[in-house]
C-alpha cells in the first residue's frame, strides 16, 4: 500500500520510571530505572488524501496538574501543518484516557471512531472505580457522551476498515475496547500500536505496563502486534516511548521537529 502518510507528534513528554511505568515490576528482580515517556497522537493521510487523527493529546491544563510537560498545544501543532480542528471530519479514539482524547471538544465537526466496548464501558458501572478512573477525567468522558448523543460517534465490534488502506483492530488489554490502527505510509504500512504497545519494551521483554483492564488481552495484544509488524514492509510504532524519534528520524519543518514521519527503512 503507497500514497499514505502518519506523522507521530510528539506534544508531551516527562520523566518516569521502571517501577512506576511496568505491572509489578518486582517480579523481574531488576534494580528500578528512570526514563522518558513521551506523549503522542498520530496524523493519517489515507491513500485516497484524507485526513484522520488517531486521538488528540491530553488537555494543556490537565497536563499540568498531571505534571506531564507540553511540549506543544496539540491544536498548535495541527495549525502548523495546515489542519483546521474545526472542519477535522474524522477523528479515532484509540481509547478514552486523558491523554488521548483530552482536546475532543475542539473537533466540534469530527466523526469519532471508537470501538463500542471502548465507548459502553466508559458509561458503565467499573467507569468510576479508581483503577480505572485516574487515568481518566470527567469533563473529557462527559464531552464524549455529549457526541454520542449528538450522534457523532461511530463505533464498532473487532474490526473496521476505514478505507484508503486504514484499518481499525480491536485488541482490548490497557483499556476494555483499546484499539490499534492500520495505515499507510511510503514504502509500506505503519502498525499504530497506540498504547496497546507504550514502550517497545514491553513486546520485546514481555512486560505490560500498569494500567491493565484485562492481562490476558493485552499479552494477546502483544502476540497480534508482533504478528502485524512481521512483514519487512510494515513498521511498528509504539504509544509512549522515546524511541519512536529515534527510529523515525523523517520530520515535518515548521513544527519544531515535534511532526515525525513514520516511514518504512527510514
Ligand atoms: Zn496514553
């Protein structure tokens, strides 16, 4: 597949650690470590040219009292690349967390793709237990039922194509419904694990992270990713990790190198 472009912005970043990022990370018997976690949220040009965002950053405000650093207002970003939030027609939502739908009320037109698993559980009765709620915020699920309401909401069970070579895949794990992507990009396909996948760590040392709704999901998960990345022209591209700049070393000029481009052989 050709003709398609992701481009992973990189808006967010902190400091972390092993201890605080892995599920019990006692169990591996390693001294604990510090490191960067960056924050992302991904630009799909489909092979027909249109245009999709797959989630849309935490909010400024919330990512201060999250003392995460912003790097760059997601809608800043978007500007500098031409793209309007208020005409967006499509916007994917991975999974419902602060930092990934954080900004949904500036996409007033958008279309919102999510799975349906992912959109009920976030009105249900577990919602609100606080396993589950810290990594979320009211006012953002609240705005995402007010767009369920209005209709905007579009969602699906398993599997979803979206045309132009995107591809929608449901894998549950970090959340009930967390969803990975499909896109195009030049010289093949970029696997958008989104935080299926947070750090590439975590598939190649078989370790997940702390934020789990369902183990066994997300070792799946993991399994599938790893399946979807064989093929020498697809690329995988993790949710969170520092790494992701490094491997891709593509970026988009007048976005203060925050816009990387996901390519194949990079
Ligand atoms: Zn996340």
């Amino acid at each position: 597949m050709s003709g398609g472009e992701v481009l992973a912005v990189r808006y967010g970043t902190r400091t972390t650690t092993c201890a605080e990022s892995y599920l019990n990370w006692h169990v591996y018997r390693e001294p604990d470590a510090a490191f960067t976690m960056d924050y992302f949220f991904w630009v799909v040009r489909d092979a027909t040219g249109r245009t999709t965002l797959l989630d849309c950053g935490f909010a400024p405000d919330v990512g201060r009292r999250r003392n995460r650093d912003l790097l760059a207002d997601p809608v800043a970003v978007l500007d500098a690349l031409g793209i309007d939030p208020g005409s967006l027609e499509r916007l994917v939502v991975s999974h419902a967390h602060y930092d990934h739908i954080g900004n949904l009320d500036r996409f007033p037109a958008a279309e919102v793709v999510m799975t349906r698993r992912e959109l009920e559980f976030w009105s249900g009765p577990h919602a609100a237990r606080v396993q589950f709620a810290h990594s979320t915020e009211p006012d953002e699920l609240a705005t995402l039922a007010r767009a369920r309401d209005d209709g905007r909401v579009t969602t699906f069970d398993g599997h979803l194509d979206l045309g132009g070579g995107v591809e929608l895949i449901e894998v549950g794990g970090h959340t009930p419904g967390q969803l990975v992507a499909l896109a195009p990009v030049p010289g093949g396909r970029a696997v958008l694990a989104a935080d299926a996948l947070h750090f590439y760590d975590e598939l190649t040392a078989d370790r997940p992270f702390f934020v789990v709704a369902d183990l066994a999901a997300m070792y799946a998960g993991f399994d599938l990713l790893g399946e979807l990345a064989a093929p020498a022209d697809h690329v995988l591209v993790a949710g969170h990790d520092a790494e992701v700049g490094r491997r891709f070393p593509g970026r988009v000029p007048g976005t203060d190198d925050l816009a990387i481009r996901i390519e194949v052989d990079a």
